[in-house]
C-alpha cells in the first residue's frame, strides 16, 4: 500500500498571501496524484487531477506541481472561500487508492 | 450535470444494518466506477472499495471485507452500500465517490450519516 503524507498538518495563512502545501507518496506513483478541497459539513471537491491539471470550474489561483513522489498545492492568492482541508490521493497504484491525511489552511 | 444523490442520515443501534443508497444522473451509469469512502469524526477521507457497474464486481479495501457489501441496481442507476452488525465505530459520513482506475474521483454525493447508538 502507498502511503501518501501531506505536510503540514495545519498552515496558518493571511488572506492575499501564498499557500504552499506538500505531499509525499512512499513510492513512484507517477503523475496519477489528486488534490482535493473540502470543507466543513461538505464533500470533498476535486481540484487537481495528473498531479497538475485543473478540475473544471477550478479559479487559476490554484496549481499543481510534481511527478514520482514529491507533489505540491499551490494557492497563489487565498481568498476566504479558500480556508479549508486539503487531501491529496494517489489512484496509480490501486488498490487500494490511498488518501494523505490533511491539511488544514486557515486563517492567521 | 453530473449528480450524485445519496439517501438521508441514518441512526441506527448497534447490531443493526444500515443501507445507503447513492442515485446517479447526468451520465451514463455504467461508464465509470462507483467508490466509496469513509469520513469518521474530525477524520480524514478512506476509500473502503470500489464497484464495477458494467459487472457488479467490488472490490473491498483491507478492513472493510465481511460486513460491508456494495451492490447495484443499474435499471435506475444507483450504488447501495449495506453495513451489517454495526458498531459505535462506523458512525462515519459515508460518500460515494464517482470514478475508476487511473482517474481521480471526479464527483462525489453530499455524504451520508450514519450514526451508531445505544
């Protein structure tokens, strides 16, 4: 099973700045990476899919980065709708599809 | 537009069963995969399996085999997921999730609650 980490836990952000988020997968798992929002008391909404491909609907303030084992979130401009948990999923190597286990970004 | 609609929260006593149904529009059904994952209180997303609509073959994630059974009725293009003997710790929002290997889950229900009590 791969396991997939997100760092870091929690990141404290102002609105207007940048956000980065980390992801690491315990092996290859090409470019078959997911990013995903959620926020309270709603389903998950899938932002970026091939490690770097916007999701329909998905603002450009949002980007994806990586291949193999490294991936990265990037929020360039966080705007209050942006305050959320994001989930990063590997489905190459399946199954099981593995989840990371969150990152909080909110408010500083 | 793509929708996925699953059935209202659930309270239900230990022991009990539950099913959760999750009814599908906007795509032809059998084209992708249905998943389901769990999300345990102030927990994150696990994907307990998945289901193959063109054959209703599942497949159950390691910890979810024996009392979780995924199934279909593709006349009116809709995933159930049933839980029996349920206990306290699968009080969880139960989502399907729709897609299929190499692609991500590009549309999920609105979850389902389901809340195990005495």
């Amino acid at each position: 099973e791969i396991v997939m980490t997100q760092s870091p836990a929690t990141l404290s952000v102002s609105p207007g700045e940048r956000a980065t988020l980390s992801c690491r997968a315990s092996q290859s798992v090409s470019s078959n990476l997911a990013w995903y929002q959620q926020k309270p008391g709603q389903a998950p909404r899938l932002l970026i899919y091939g490690a770097s491909t916007r999701a329909t609907g998905i603002p450009a303030r949002f980007s994806g980065s990586g291949s193999g084992t490294e991936f990265t979130l990037t929020i360039s401009s966080l705007q209050s709708e942006d305050f959320a948990v994001y989930y990063c999923q590997q489905y190459n190597n399946w199954p099981p599809v593995t989840f990371g286990q969150g990152t909080k970004v909110e408010i500083k | 537009q793509v929708q996925l609609v699953q059935s209202g929260s659930e309270l239900k006593k230990p022991g009990a069963s539950v099913k959760v149904s999750c009814k599908a529009s906007g795509y032809t059904f059998t084209s992708y995969a249905m998943n389901w994952v769990r999300q345990a209180p102030g927990q994150g997303l696990e994907w307990m399996g998945w289901i193959n609509t063109n054959t209703g073959n599942p497949t159950y994630a390691q910890g979810f085999t024996g009392r979780f059974v995924f199934s279909l009725d593709t006349s009116v293009s809709t995933a159930y997921l049933q839980i029996s003997s349920l206990k306290a710790e699968d009080t969880a929002v139960y989502y399907c999730a729709r897609g299929g290997y190499f692609d991500p889950f590009d549309y999920w229900g609105q979850g389902t609650l389901v809340t195990v009590s005495s």
